[in-house]
C-alpha cells in the first residue's frame, strides 16, 4: 500500500507540474494569437514528439520529457538593420555574429507570405510586456489558487491556548534528542511547573501573570521569557475560571526562531492543543507575500545554496533540507508526502496542493528575472522599448524603432547553460543526496 500510495503521490505531482506549464504556456499563447500574432507551435515538454495535432495554423502536442514546454511565436527577432526580412541569411565573421545571424534566419523561415504585420516584434511594447507576462502571471494566479484552496478550504493547524497535554517531568533538550521521541521521566528529573500546578489537559489558559492571553504564540513568548519567575495562570476550566500558580523553570529548549538552535529559556511544560482553522483571503496573501520575499531571496543567494548542494552531492557535508531541490527531488518528497501512513489522506492530498502551489510560485518568480532566455528577459527588453521611444518622443527625435533582442542572443545562450548546470547539478544531489521528509 504504501509503494502504491507513494507512486500516486508522485503521479500526481508530475500531472500538476505538467498542468501548470501547460497553463503558464496558455498565459503567453492566448494573448499573442488575440494581438494577431503567427502561433505555430504549443508544446508541453522537450525531446521527442510523442503526440501532435495541428489546428488551424498552430499545432499542439505533448513530448517525452515533461519538464518544461514552449509556445513559438513566429518574429520574436527583428531582422537586422541592413537586412530585408525575407533575405536575411548573410555570410558573418566572428562567432557570436554568425549565431545571431542564424538566429535571424532560423526565425524567418516560418514567415509566410502575409505574415508580415503578424510578427511578434512589431507589437507595440505594452502588448509584448502583456505577452511576455502572461505565462509567469497564470503560475502566480494558480499558486494563489492553490493556497486558497489549501488554507480557506482545508485550513491550517492552529496551535490553541487550550492543553492538550502536561509534561510529567523537566527534560532538557540537546541536540540528540531535539528531534527524536522524549525518554520516559526518572526520580532524579525535576517535576515539570505545570505538573505542580495542576494544569489538566482541556484547560484553557486565558491569561499569565495578570494578562490576557490571545493566542498560543503570545502565552509561549510570556513563558520563554519569564525565566524562573513566579507565574500565575487563569484557566478556564468547566465552564469557571480558575487560577493556579507555579514558577517557571529555565531550561534548554528549541528556539523558536531558529529549529536548528537550541537556547535557555522560561519552560512551563504543557503542549497545546492543534486544530485545523480556516482562514480569509488576508492570510493567503501574507503568505503569498512572504513567499515572494522568500523566493527572491533564494535566487539572490542561488549561488551558494548550490556550491552546498554540490558538496552534499559528493558527501563533503549533509544537505540542507530548506535548500533547493529539482523537480526530481520536488517528485520524490511528493511520493514520501503521499505514503506518509501516519498522516490523514486529506492531509497527503492537501500537503501536495502546497508542494504545487509552491512551485508555481517559485516558477511565476524565478521568470520574471529580467535575462534572456527567461519571460524577464523579453519584458525588460519591451520596457526599455517604450522609454527609449516615449523620450524620443518627449524630445521631438525619431522613433528610435524596435529593440534588438537578437544582440542579446550570447547573454541568452549563457544563461541557458547555468540554467542547465544547475538542473544537472540538482538533479544528482536529489538521487545521490536527496532532500527527506519522511
């Protein structure tokens, strides 16, 4: 059962990852073809054909490695400044002229007679820009989707101010124990403050030390700094309010900041009770929110995360498990979410709407990076387009005319090999090294 549950887990995720490059690719398709512009082609994945169906003048179909898809847009390049768009095939030197050279060509030997007010380049810039941003808006859209979906829907686990357990006894957290089963309490422990004041589990604390007590995060900041004051508790028990009183102990614990460090702090001893909360549109957003400033971040840093993830792939130190991880790696934790035989299966499904929810956002992002070959790229390349006319216009000069993005092309050819560096690199760290949850 859980071989089988682990493969529906990872099925699952590569028809999502598939469905959402399909969308993304919809998101630059439809748009271009209602500016008029020539569509030949919309394919999900790369390598060989594996199915095809023309319609109209653009065919659709699927190929054999579901890892990324494309949409060709016939013009993307301006013919070069001495060159006639049906004659643009020229003899160069040098190596990067010949590339764009040929570039040039390549893109002209899908222009048919008629086809020359259809081009993608002479689109004025705001229709490129709408192009272009359409693919990474449809990720963005459809990881707020799934957020929805997962935390207005389903909802969240909300730790409560009501008990659901007492400890026994105080036991100090070190590193071997920080994340493995609590031993059983001994004679030589000390009795845990809560156990001496005679908190029960269902008790719910409604203030400490003469305050209110709104929520679970606010009662754990008041014990962790209260060291080993006095503490007076009001509970609401039965139906009555009740108040008990105890001292605090300062004991090593998980700081709450930081799961990888360990500090002294105030310790009470109860564990709250978890219920799933439904939430509103503001908490998808805050998260949408921190997501962005999270993923920017990590693109900011993607160097060094990934000189780590090389180390790890060839055993010189143990893999981040917040690094980044390839769709492989992505794959795999979608399996292990899948056949985790302790979770609820709604919480499986739910786990993998968030796995998908942030990809997309993370794929919505990481194209809006403005280098060719990325959506970015071409955005900032129409958005240079409009400044540079709109001052020619303001000061009364010619229109400067279209960008060349074609002069870009070795900046683009680069890009695509750190790109493909990086897959390759990610792709044998999560088989050598990978990334577990389970």
């Amino acid at each position: 059962m859980t071989v089988l549950m682990y493969t529906v887990g990872v099925l699952l995720f590569v028809f999502g990852v598939a469905a959402s490059i399909g969308l993304h690719e919809c998101g630059h398709m439809y748009p271009a073809k209602k500016f008029g512009v020539k569509v030949t082609q919309y394919f999900i994945g790369f390598g060989r054909t594996v199915w095809s169906r023309r319609r109209g003048e653009t065919e659709y179909g699927v190929k054999a490695v579901p890892l990324g898809g494309y949409v060709k847009l016939v013009g993307m390049l301006p013919p070069g400044p001495d060159d006639d768009p049906g004659t643009v095939r020229k003899s160069n030197t040098g190596m990067f002229a010949q590339i764009i050279s040929d570039a040039r060509s390549a893109e002209y030997e899908l222009v048919e007679e008629g086809d020359e007010d259809r081009l993608f380049y002479k689109l004025p810039w705001w229709k490129k820009v709408v192009v272009m941003a359409g693919g990474p808006m449809v990720n963005i859209v459809l990881a707020f989707l799934l957020f929805a979906v997962v935390f207005m829907g389903h909802g969240v686990r909300t730790a409560t101010t009501t008990v659901d357990s007492v400890s026994q006894c105080v036991i100090a957290v070190t590193k071997a124990n920080a994340t493995g089963p609590v031993r059983a309490c001994t004679p030589a422990d000390p009795v845990a403050p809560a156990k001496a004041a005679g908190l029960r589990p269902g008790d719910e604390i409604v203030g400490f030390n003469g305050k209110p007590v709104p929520d679970w995060q606010a009662l754990q900041t008041a014990i962790r700094g209260n060291g080993d004051g006095a503490a007076a508790l009001v509970v609401r028990r039965d139906g009555r309010d009740v108040t008990l009183t105890t001292k605090t102990t300062v004991s090593p614990r998980v700081d709450v900041n930081d799961p990888q460090r360990i500090t002294k702090a105030g310790f009470l001893g109860v564990s709250p009770t978890v219920v799933l909360e439904r939430q509103g549109p503001g908490f998808v957003l805050s998260t949408m929110a921190n997501g962005t400033w999270e993923t920017a971040k990590a693109l900011g840093t993607m160097p060094v995360k990934l000189y780590h993830v090389g180390r790890a792939a060839l055993g010189l130190e143990q893999r981040d498990q917040n690094g980044p991880m390839s769709v492989v790696g992505a794959g795999r934790v979608a399996g292990e979410m899948a056949s985790a035989p302790t979770v609820p299966l709604s919480e499986r499904f739910f786990s993998l709407l968030l796995l998908l929810a942030g990809l997309n956002l993370f794929l919505g992002m990481f194209n809006f990076v403005p280098l060719l070959p990325l959506d970015g790229g071409h955005i900032a390349g129409a958005l240079y387009e409009g400044a540079r006319r709109g001052v020619a216009r303001l000061r009364r000069r010619p229109d400067p005319g279209f960008v060349d993005v074609a002069r870009l092309l070795p900046v683009a050819y680069v890009m695509a090999g750190v790109i493909l560096v990086m897959s390759v690199v990610l792709i044998y760290a999560d088989i050598v090294a990978p990334v577990s949850f389970s």
